[in-house]
C-alpha cells in the first residue's frame, strides 16, 4: 500500500474525522474506499460504454433483425397494428 498526502479545507476534515468515526473507521480508510469504489464504478462504465459501441457496431451495414419494415412498425416495445385508438 501507498501513503497519499491530500489538502483539504479544515471544515471537511472536520467533517471526515466526526463522519469515520460514525462509521468505525479512519479517514484514510474511507478515502481508499471511496477511490476504489469509484475506480469500480468507472471502470464498469467504461465495459458498458464499449460493450455498446461495439454492439452498435454490429447492426451497421443494412441488415435489420427483423426485417426492415417490420422493425420501422415497432413503436415503443409493442407492435403497431393499425388499430390503435379504435
């Protein structure tokens, strides 16, 4: 493990000190906790965001999973079927 040295205004370290010890632990236990759930959190973002683009990738090139007309009929998860309003 690192040391890591940080500069903060006296009232959030204030505020650090009373929140850690709510908790039951130290300030720069919290810390690392909070990096490393942020550190988490973006790295599953950026899967997400890759796993996307590169499933955005595959439709390109005209070929529709349906049908073309079929999924132009689509609208909002259920079919439109021309009945609508009757």
């Amino acid at each position: 493990m690192k040391n890591l040295t940080i500069t903060v205004e006296d009232s959030v370290l204030e505020w650090a000190r009373v929140e850690a010890a709510r908790r039951g632990t130290s300030v720069s236990r919290m810390v690392g906790d909070f990096m490393a759930e942020l550190q988490q959190r973006e790295d599953a973002y950026e899967r997400a965001y890759l796993a996307w683009r590169t499933d955005e990738r595959s439709w390109q090139g005209g070929a529709t999973p349906q049908g073309g007309a079929a999924a132009a009929r689509k609208i909002g998860g259920r079919r439109k079927t021309g009945q609508e309003g009757a």
